[in-house]
C-alpha cells in the first residue's frame, strides 16, 4: 500500500521538474498518471483551446501539454503547499504565464487536485482562472484611424 507521504514526494519531484524546465518538459508526468485516469481543467470548455478538454486517453494529456509549450511561457511557477489526505493530495500554486499569440500575461492562483491508486493518479483536476486566461489569449482591439480629408 502508497502511503499519503509518497503520494506527496512523487507530486513535489513533479513539479520541481516542471519548474526547472520552466514548463517546456513533460514526459515524466506520465510516469505519475495510472494507465487508467480522468484528467480535467477549468480551462476547458466552449472557445477555448482544446487541450484543456476533460479526457481519458494519454494521447490527449499529451496534447495538453504541448498546448502550453506552444501557446504559453512560464514566467513563474511555484508550488506554495501540498495538502494531503489518505489517497487525495491538493496542490496550492501560484503561477504566472505568457500566452505568445498576444504577448499578455496572466498571474493566478491554481489548486490541482489528484487522486490515487496504487502510488499512480487516477483523477487530475485542475481550477484557476480562466477569466484571467481568455483575457491574456484575447488580441487588444485595433484602434480605428481617423480619416480625414483635406480641403482643395
């Protein structure tokens, strides 16, 4: 049987991985995920990027990571405190994020939470804020130029 504690250590080796690659690498994640798992984000929904959509398959959490390498660079991650109950473990993060179409920035708060079975995730969930995200992936409108004519 895990315990609670290594539910913990294998989040807290994740993410420092995540960090010092400053979000560019992913792989081990699936390490971390059972063969069986239900992955889901506040960002997904409606109008917004596909990668953030609810799934079950690798193939798709795998998308979801190349979405953020591609669209977004992380200006800051860090991990703040891992709270932990038999086979759940919630993670409090603050990060900030570019998206590259735009050039603006979100900073948010984030919660993950995680469930597991046998030391693998079996449930991922993660919640921030999304009005903050569609803001930053929103281009400025383009102001209008005035016309004018002159006379003669």
């Amino acid at each position: 049987m895990v315990t609670t504690v290594a539910n913990v250590d294998v989040l807290r080796r994740s993410y420092n991985r995540w960090i010092t690659s400053r979000g560019k690498e992913y792989r081990y994640w699936f390490d971390v995920f059972s063969a069986q798992f239900h992955f889901s984000s506040a960002g997904g929904g409606r109008n917004r990027p596909g990668y953030f959509q609810a799934s079950e398959r690798e193939e798709h959490l795998k998308a979801y990571f190349e979405g953020i390498v591609r669209d977004w660079k992380m200006i800051e991650f860090r991990t703040e405190e891992f709270i932990a109950q038999g086979d759940r473990v919630v993670v409090r993060i603050f990060c900030e994020w570019q998206y590259r179409r735009t050039g603006k920035t979100v900073s948010t708060h984030k919660l993950d939470y995680w469930r597991f079975e046998d030391g693998k995730a079996v449930e991922y969930y993660e919640s921030f804020d999304t009005a903050a995200m569609i803001e930053a992936m929103t281009p400025d409108p383009v102001p209008e130029r005035s016309v004018f004519c002159l006379p003669g």
